[in-house]
C-alpha cells in the first residue's frame, strides 16, 4: 500500500503503545514535547438549539509554524493560545484568537488537563469542562458529556514514509457525538446553550500545507447513527495519495463500522462549482462507499449552504511576490471553506440485504491547499 497510510499493523500498536479498539484517558494528554516541531490541538465544536455555533480549540504551540507555514511544522515552544469562534443563531459571527503566557500555563501529559492562563480544558473522554474567559469580547463556560465511544482510525497515526520513525506523521483522535450544556458569551451578551457537539485531538509533525493538497473532513449526528470522516489527499510529492476514513457509531456508541484505506473505498464527485472568492473549484455533491467485512456503506453528501470562507491568505500570498514564489515552488494555495450540508447514510448487509439509514443536517469543512490538479481530482 501507497505512503501516506494509517498504521494499523500489530507491531505498530506495539510500538506506539495503543490498543486496537480502545481509547484509554491519557491519549487526550500532551503528545507532543515541548522544543520539538510538532503541531497539536483539542477541538470542539457544537450546534445549539437556539441555533448558536461554537468553534474553540486549544494548541500548545502557536499554529502555522515557521516559514510563514510552510513546509514543516513550527519551532515547537510553547506559546499556548485559543482560537474561539461563536456564531449567532441570525448568522453574525464573533472571533477571538488569545495567547496566555507560557509561565501561567500548562499542557499536561497523561490526560487531558489545559491551563491557558484563566483558561481551562479538563476531560477524561467522558465528561470535558471548557472555559474561555471573554477577555476579547467572546468566550464560553461549557460542559461536554460523551455520547458515544471514541473513535480512533488503527493506532490513530498516519505515517508518510515506511520506517518505524514517527517523524513525518498526521494523527486523529475523535469523540464525535456528545452533549453540551453551560454559557455562551458573544457580542455584550451572556446567554444559556444546550445541544450537540464534537471533539477531536490532533498531533502532527508536518505542516498540513506540506503534507496534503487538501481534504473534506465531515461529521454527522442524526438518528441513531454517529459519523466522523475524512476524507484526505496527499500532497503531490506524496503522489496524491488518497487516504479515506470512515468511523460509523450506533445508538450504543459502540463503533460499528470502519475504514482506514482506499482499497475498500470508492467516490464519486456528482456535481461541482467554481467558488468566486477563492477561484477554485469544489464539490458539491459526493457519494462515498466503503465495504468491508460484510458490510457495504454509501454515504451521500451534499451542501446547502456556504457558511465561512478563508481567502485571506491567497490575497496576502499574491500581494508579495517574494512570498507567492515559495508558495508557488510548493505548490501551495491556500483555502478554507466551512459548509451546512445534508448527509445521508446507508448500512447494508451484504449477507442478508437488511439496511440501516439515516439522513440529516451535517456541518463539514473543506481544506483546500494545493492548486487544481485533475490527479488530485480537482
């Protein structure tokens, strides 16, 4: 199997030191040491049911690393900060970007324990208390309860060349149904919020510029079906290679379907659009379908609505030559899209036919960095 790929072998359990299967407690610790070049984040978002949106993640270093992002990861000191975005149920959106002093800081090894100054993430994959205080304006007092099991794809790391060095690795870690409760504050206001939320736990030691052309990474509670996925395309030094996850969860929390490769896996873009602010082009409808031990899944996806775009970065790129000709040599074109969308998803049996479906509302996200490139299927 093609580089980049999830390690999923039994000497690699091994060696890294999980269980296949099971998530225990101090995976959601540090794992990244300090001075080394290794990017990390513990991400929430949630949908409220008076229709607030909240983003918030935790780093321990600061994102984009040296070289202005590209190529590899940062420098590795710490320099903790909080990005928090909340949305309004009639669309407004308020951002903060905090940075804490290292001195009145912490990010622990062998559990989830972050202190940001004033700020706080505790959890223990069940039960996690956010706090960001509203210095800027916009913050949040949380409470999030699991729903169901994490799910890891194999040992949770993706490795870009064979060799037992964990070097040039992407990894993911998900909790992607649970409930929240607590305040949320935005624009003078403090106000009550209850719905469902996601989290996810990511360390990488390649900047993601330098290590994809681009992914759709999506999640979806409805029914009693849970879905976290992503869908990932390798930069073109890595041949484009196209790493497709998939974790399906029941009403139990138990996981109840995966996938971790391309063999099994298939799409099919349907439909798609030039989006005007970045100039590039982008899917709009999808069907997936991956099968595996006896179990055939589609999962169709289509977007209803555009909620954020991210072209910033093209603007300052293209407004300094010196800087759009290292970007240029990479191949590198930075873009971020952030869609509502309807998912649909069918678990069939192949041995005896029975279906298990379920349609509803899904937010996912579309990270684009490379340039058009019909290898990439863009």
């Amino acid at each position: 199997m093609p580089y980049p790929k999830v390690l999923n072998d039994p000497a690699d359990y091994e060696r890294i030191g999980v269980t296949p299967g099971i998530v225990e407690p101090w995976e959601d610790g540090r794992r990244s040491d300090p001075g080394k070049p290794i990017q990390e984040n513990w991400y929430f978002d949630a949908t409220m049911d008076d229709g607030t949106k909240l983003v918030v993640s935790f780093r321990p270093n600061a994102p984009g690393g040296s070289d202005l992002g590209v190529g590899e990861a940062g420098d590795g000191l710490d320099r903790p900060n909080i990005n928090i975005h909340v949305t309004t149920a009639d669309g407004h959106t308020t951002t903060d970007m905090i940075f804490s002093d290292p001195a009145d800081s912490w990010t622990k090894v062998g559990q989830c324990d972050l202190k940001y100054g004033p700020h706080y993430l505790r959890g223990d994959l069940v039960d996690y208390d956010i706090h960001v205080e509203p210095a800027g304006g916009v913050g949040a007092d949380l409470h999030f309860h699991s729903l169901v099991k994490p799910f890891r794809p194999g040992t949770g790391y993706i490795a870009f060349e064979p060799g037992e060095s964990l070097d040039r690795t992407w990894t993911w870690t998900t909790i992607p149904r649970g409930q929240v409760t607590g305040t949320v504050t935005a624009n003078g206001k403090t106000w009550p919020v209850s719905g469902l939320g996601y989290h996810d736990h990511g360390w990488n030691s390649m900047n993601p510029m330098a290590a994809w052309h681009h992914w759709l990474w999506a999640r979806q509670s409805s029914g009693d079906l849970t879905v976290a996925m992503s869908d990932l395309v390798a930069a073109q030094r890595y041949g484009f290679t196209w790493v497709p996850i998939i974790g399906v969860l029941d009403a139990s929390g138990e996981v109840i379907f995966s996938n971790i490769d391309s063999e099994n896996a298939t799409i099919d873009i349907e439909e798609r659009y030039v989006e005007p602010e970045t100039g590039k082009e982008y899917p709009k409808k999808i069907t997936y379908t991956f099968a595996n031990d006896g179990t055939l899944v589609t999962y169709r996806i289509e977007w209803t609505e555009q909620i954020e775009v991210r072209a910033a970065g093209n603007i300052l790129i293209k407004a300094n030559p010196e800087l759009k000709a290292k970007f240029d040599a990479l191949g590198v074109n930075p873009s971020y899209l952030r869609y509502a969308g309807k998912g649909d998803i069918t678990l069939t049996d192949l041995a005896t036919g029975t279906e298990q479906r379920s349609v509803g509302d899904m937010i996912y996200e579309y990270a684009s960095f490379g340039n058009p490139d019909p290898r990439a299927r863009v």
